[in-house]
C-alpha cells in the first residue's frame, strides 16, 4: 500500500463510523478521544514514543473493536472541541472513571459484583413495570418483500 493512494484506500476499506465521513476524514482529534489511538496520534514521551509525523502511513493498529490506518495531515495543535469530539471525550473520560473506581472499590472491597439468573430476572421485570406505554400498531409485513415471486 505504500504506492496507493491513502484516500482511494480509505474510501474503500472505511466503514460506517458516526466520527468519519465516506472518506475515511475523522478530522481533528483531542487527546483522550480514542485512548487506543493516543499512542500512535500523540505518542508516549515517557516511554519514549514519537506521535506519528504529518503525510505518514501508520502501520496497523488492532483494537478489541477495529483496525485502524492513520494519516495525519499536521501536527498536534490545540483546537476548540466539536461537539461530536467533545461527546466522544466526555463519555471516554466517564468510562475511564467508572473503571478505576470499580477498581479501586474492588481491591478496597467495599464493591462486590453479584448479578445472577434472579438479579437479573428481577432487573427485567423493574423495566417492563417502568417502561413507558405507547401506543404501536401492530406492523404488518408485506408478502411482496418476504416471499419470491412466483413464476411458471
């Protein structure tokens, strides 16, 4: 892939993504956004790991979720947060949160995790009780789009 174009690539291998557009484009990105990705776009001074230069191909990155290639266009710069980014970082810094609490709740053992069959029964039917009640026809399908056109 070192000879094609990082665009055309993109275009072809970018799947749907709430942060992309068709091109594979995410645009800028704040530290922390995508925590997986921080490494590669911002590098580690601690350990010693440069962020990835401008106009240059990352090699892969796995994750539990994707793979990624990225091309930055400039450097690190700060920049006011979009809304879509700051979403993206508020719901990141509150699962970080939420992990180091559960955590710390562990080791101190003032958290202790005790879902089974009958929390979990009693959790669905607290949904069922609450739940709004809206009014939905019932649909009814179409023959047309379930079943194949019968022939001779």
């Amino acid at each position: 892939m070192v000879n094609e174009d990082f665009t055309r690539i993109a275009q072809e291998l970018n799947a749907t993504s709430q942060f992309a557009d068709g091109n594979g484009y995410v645009g800028w990105v704040p530290e922390g956004a995508f925590p997986e990705l921080d490494e590669t776009l911002f590098g580690d001074e601690a350990r010693g790991i440069q962020p990835i230069d401008p106009d240059t191909l990352s090699d892969a990155i796995f994750t539990n979720e994707s793979y990624y290639l990225i091309k930055t266009l400039s450097a690190a710069e700060v920049r006011p947060l979009s809304r879509v980014m700051g979403t993206k970082l508020l719901e990141e810094t509150v699962e970080k949160w939420q992990r180091q609490t559960l955590l710390a709740g562990t080791q101190a053992g003032t958290v202790k995790m005790n879902f089974n069959s009958r929390l979990y029964e009693w959790v669905t039917e607290q949904v069922f009780i609450t739940a709004p009640r809206v009014e939905r026809p019932t649909p009814i399908p179409d023959p047309s789009q379930i079943l194949p056109p019968s022939g001779p």
